[in-house]
C-alpha cells in the first residue's frame, strides 16, 4: 500500500492503489 506509488515514480501524495 503506496509502494507502488514510489515504484511508479509518482509522488507521495497521490494514492493509487
């Protein structure tokens, strides 16, 4: 849960599970 974000590159703020 929002590890992907960081994997994505995308930032912190946005959730997207």
């Amino acid at each position: 849960v929002g590890v992907d974000e960081e994997v994505e590159g995308l930032s912190h703020g946005s959730v997207r599970n």
